[in-house]
C-alpha cells in the first residue's frame, strides 16, 4: 500500500478508519462493520495472512502491524494521509497468576500491548485525527479496566491505565475536533481466552461453557453506532456484557 492509495481508494463516504488488532475477534469483526458503514478500513496486525485476507474481502488496506514496535507504529502511520476514525483494540492478557506468583514476561506483555500500544497509536494519529475535522477515537479497554479481579491484576493494572490514558484525552482534547469513545465489554467469545491461556483450547473454551457470551459482532456493531453519530455527540463509555454475565467475578452457567 502506498500513501496515496489509501487517500484515494477511501469508498463511500470518503472516510478511513484505521482498526488495530483486526487479524481476529473484535477487531476483524469491527474492521467488516465500518467497511459495511462505507469507511476504507486500514487493518493492522502481525498476522499479515489474516488481514490480507479481511481487506480483499471488504475492499480495506492491510499492513503489518505491531503496537510493540515503535519502528513498526511508525512505518504503519506514515503511509496514512487522512484518518478519521482510529480503534485501538490490539490487546489482550496472558495468565491468570496471584501478585505473589506474577510471570513478569506475562505483566510486560499485557502492560506493553494493551497501555503502551494504545499510547503509541494515538500519538502517531492524533495530528491526522484533529486535521480531519470529525475525528473518532475507539479505545476497547474492558470492564477489566473498571474492576479488580483474583489472579487478574497483571491483566486489569492494563486495562485500568489504558482505560486512565482514554479519559485523560477526553480532557486534554477539548476544543479539537476528535471525539472519543471507550469501550469495556465483559465476555466476549474470541481467540482472547485461547492467547491468555497459551494455546491451551481445552480451557479456553471452559471459560465460556454454560453461558451465551457476547459475540464479536455484538462488540462491533456499537462501535460502528458510536462511528455514526454525529459530530456534536459524543458517546463517552459504554460497558456491554452479556446477559449471563453481572460483573467480572460473577457470571451464571446452565440455566
Ligand atoms: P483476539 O481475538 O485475541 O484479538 C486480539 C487482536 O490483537 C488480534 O488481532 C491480535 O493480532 C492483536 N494483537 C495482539 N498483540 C498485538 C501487537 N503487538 N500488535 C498488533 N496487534 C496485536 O481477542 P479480542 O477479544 O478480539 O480482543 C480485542 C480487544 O478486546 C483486546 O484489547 C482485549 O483486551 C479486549 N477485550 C476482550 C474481551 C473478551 O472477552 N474477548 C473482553 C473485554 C475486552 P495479531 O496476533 O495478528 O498481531
């Protein structure tokens, strides 16, 4: 992809929506709904197969992209000339370990995907987001940044400063024209318990048996409502979670 395709292949509405982490789950699903809406979505990852394979689909842009590698952040932005939407949902957790017990690799992970990614995105496509005259930032942070779970604080110390870091903007970008908009779902069916728990599909999938999660599409469609309002309305924090699910510790299973 070069510059200037991404400025002149923008579809329908003329607009370009940069979506982090779309190789799976919420973010491939919110990279189809925005396309849909008539974005030209710029898909980012590290699965390049994945998200080649998404923007032949709907017309996007693909480029690797890791949120961990400045050089990578930097190279992924400077072939942006116009962005009007950015959704940060690269992330995710690794483990669930007591503080005592803590893998650090694990705590670096999470704090390095999840805080410093968002922090690096945003700053690499704020200026393009005020030139833009409309512009819309997506932070999926999680109820994980509004609650403190057993064996989860490397995961909820993430989302918690991510989550810190979305509001603060909120403040500091009064009077520019960028919007922002967190949001935190609670259980969503994705390859998010399949990462967190290294591969292991067994116990990933014990994370959800005997309840209706939240699907990935469920999770996009309210980021594409919240990208369709107009410029003057700004949807600040919206918390979504399933029916079977009335926080992070307490959820109800076979009924
Ligand atoms: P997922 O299916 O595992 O997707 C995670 C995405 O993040 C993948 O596309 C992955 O792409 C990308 N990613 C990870 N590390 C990256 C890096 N260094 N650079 C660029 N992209 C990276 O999980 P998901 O549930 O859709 O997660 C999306 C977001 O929702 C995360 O921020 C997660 O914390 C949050 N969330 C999930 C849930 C849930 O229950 N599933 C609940 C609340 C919040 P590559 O591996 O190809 O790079």
């Amino acid at each position: 992809m070069t510059t200037s395709n991404v400025q002149h292949a923008a579809n329908a509405t003329g607009k370009v929506a940069v979506v982090t982490g779309a190789s799976s789950g919420i973010g491939a699903a919110t990279a189809r709904a925005l396309a849909r809406d008539g974005y030209l979505v710029v898909l980012g990852a590290r699965r390049t197969d994945r998200i080649d394979a998404l923007a032949a689909e709907i017309g996007g842009r693909a480029m690797y992209l890791d949120v961990t590698d400045p050089a990578s952040v930097e190279r992924f932005a400077g072939t942006l000339e116009r962005v009007d939407v950015l959704v940060n949902n690269a992330g995710g957790a690794k483990g669930l370990a007591t503080v005592a017990e803590a893998d650090l690799d694990d705590w670096r992970w999470m704090w390095e995907t999840n805080v410093v990614g968002t922090l690096r995105m945003t700053k690499a496509l704020l200026p393009a987001l005020i030139a833009s005259g409309d512009g819309l930032i997506v932070t999926v942070t999680s109820i994980a940044a509004l609650e403190v779970y057993d064996n989860g604080a490397g995961y909820t110390s993430a989302k918690h400063a991510q989550g810190v870091l979305h509001r603060t903007l909120r403040g500091e970008l009064l009077g520019t024209p960028v919007r922002l908009t967190e949001i935190c779902p609670g259980m969503v069916e994705t390859e998010f318990s399949l990462v967190r728990f290294d591969g292991d599909a067994e116990r990933a999938d014990a994370v959800y048996d005997g309840l209706t999660p939240l699907s990935a599409d469920d999770v996009a469609e309210v980021i594409a409502f919240t990208a369709s309002r107009p410029p003057h309305v700004n949807l600040d924090q919206i918390v979504l979670k399933p029916r079977d699910q009335a926080d992070a510790r307490r959820n109800v299973r076979n009924r």
